[in-house]
C-alpha cells in the first residue's frame, strides 16, 4: 500500500469511530408526560357547564359558585359544591331528585 492510500485507510478509520462515539453519547430523551401530577392538597373542581342542576341539590347553593363533586342519576350530570352534599343526595335521592332545579 503507497502512502496516499494508509493516510485516507487512517483518515476514514479515526472519522468512523468519531462517528460511532457521538451517537453512542446521545442520551435517550424522555417522552414528556400525558398527565399533570396535582399537590395532595389541591381540591378538584369541575366546570359547571357539565352539569345539568342549577344549584346544589343538597344546600342549595349555585353551581357557579363551584363543583367540586359530581353524580350521574337518572340520566343527568348533578354537581355538588362538596362530597358531604353528595353523600347527603345519595342518603335520599329520589325525595331530593323531584325538587331540582335544571338547567334549561
């Protein structure tokens, strides 16, 4: 082999393994996650243009003031400002169903 021919041999080794280091040193990237991880003393809270009660079913008070709970029954989506009120809908819900209040 006559010199040009060990210098490009050489050359094209040492640029190979150049090569092969640089993607060997790339650091697999982490998908960014799908769900947002909340502080345990954060409350939920619903938007009230899910629902189809106007006010609370159990005290009374309006659902724009804020949802923090919610109940399928009989075929609607009923807010409650706390799970205290829902669990007070659910002790009597049918007495309490006939008396709310929609939203047209």
């Amino acid at each position: 082999m006559n010199f040009n021919h060990r210098f490009l041999f050489i050359g094209l080794v040492l640029f190979t393994s150049c090569v092969a280091v640089s993607e060997k040193d790339k650091a697999p990237t982490a998908a960014p996650a799908a769900t947002a991880i909340m502080p345990a003393d954060s409350t939920k809270s619903f938007d009230n243009a899910l629902v189809d009660n106007k006010k609370d079913p159990s005290c009374g008070m309006p659902v724009t003031a804020g949802v923090s709970d919610t109940l399928h029954f009989k075929n609607k989506v009923l807010g409650f400002c706390s799970s205290e009120c829902k669990d007070s809908f659910v002790k009597d819900a049918d007495k309490i169903f006939a008396t709310i209040e929609f939203k047209k």
